[in-house]
C-alpha cells in the first residue's frame, strides 16, 4: 500500500469507528492501543468489516466491545504451582 491509501484507510476507518462506537467505547479502545497495539488493530479492522457488511445495528457501548473482546482474546490457561 502506498501512504495515500493508509491515509485513505485511517480516515475511513476513524470515522467508522466515530460512527459504531460509544463515547466509552472508544475510550477503551485507545486504552487496549496502548497495551497490546496488535489486537487494537484486529479489533479496529473485525468492526469496520462489520460495519462494511452491516451486520453493525446501532453503537456499539463499552459492554458490547468487552464481550467482542472476549471472542476475539484465546483464553489462557490457569496454571497450578504445586509444591511439595
């Protein structure tokens, strides 16, 4: 991609998720960009495919994008330490 088509992508997906996304919602998703930049970009690109494909009915609230979140997170395994 050449840095007019980024450019072309930011702006579209910015104001995508300007559209789908809660005032807190968004807040949470420039918090997990700064914790884990590789899943905010999974998440980013997951919502505007849904919002391409209109499968997005109304905002998305802070509730929603936790349980988006989950799907989108492997579970990690609890690990026991036994000691003898």
């Amino acid at each position: 991609m050449t840095d007019e088509n980024l450019k072309q992508f930011e702006k579209l997906k910015n104001g995508v998720l300007g559209k789908v996304l809660s005032k807190e919602a968004l807040e949470r998703l420039g918090r997990v960009k700064i914790a884990n930049p590789v899943l905010s970009t999974q998440l980013e690109l997951y919502l505007v495919q849904l919002y391409q494909s209109g499968q997005l009915k109304g905002k998305i609230d802070d509730k929603k994008l936790k349980q988006i979140l989950n799907v989108l997170v492997p579970k990690k395994r609890k690990t026991k330490i036994k000691r003898k």
